[in-house]
C-alpha cells in the first residue's frame, strides 16, 4: 500500500465521519425544533413551561440526587429566611451572622 493509498483511506474515512457528524447535526436541530413546538403547545394549554423544563430535569436525576438537592436547596432557603427553620440549620450557617 502506497501513501497516497493511505491517505486516501484517511480521507474517506474522515469525510465519512464529517458527514456524519453533519447529518446528526441536523437531527439533534429538528429535535430541538420538535420539543420547542411541544413546549410551545403545553404554554398554549396553560402549563408554566420553566416548571415543565425543571420537571424534565428532575426526572432525569436519581432518587437520591434529587433528594440530596432537595435538602441543599431547603438548607440554603432557611438559612436566607425564605423558609422556617429547619432543625440544624442555625447551627449549620451560625458563621453568616
């Protein structure tokens, strides 16, 4: 096999995978296009699309993830006032006074 063969097979190879690329591109754009006409409809019929978009985003986590992010973000809102106190956290934040 020569050089030139080989860099022939390299660049096929390589356009292969270009185009490829560029094909997935265009699927992951329609995609996006699909599921923004679905949020679009979900807003039409009244749903808050940003709970929607977090909704997905938690069903997207374990169990045990989003419960872990549930407690940081509890700890956090009754640290700042937004919330009652959780038992613990005045001692947790006592630094912040």
């Amino acid at each position: 096999m020569s050089n030139d063969d080989v860099q022939g097979i390299a660049a096929a190879q390589l356009k292969s995978i270009v185009e490829r690329i560029e094909r997935l591109e265009e699927e992951k754009k329609a995609i996006a296009d699909d599921i923004k006409d679905v949020y679009g409809e979900a807003k039409a019929n009244g749903f808050d699309t940003k709970v929607l978009r977090t909704i997905i985003r938690l069903r997207k986590q374990d169990a045990s993830e989003r419960e872990e992010q549930d407690a940081i973000l509890d700890l956090y809102k009754a640290a700042l006032g937004m919330v009652a106190a959780v038992t613990g956290v005045t001692a947790s934040f006592s630094y912040l006074a």
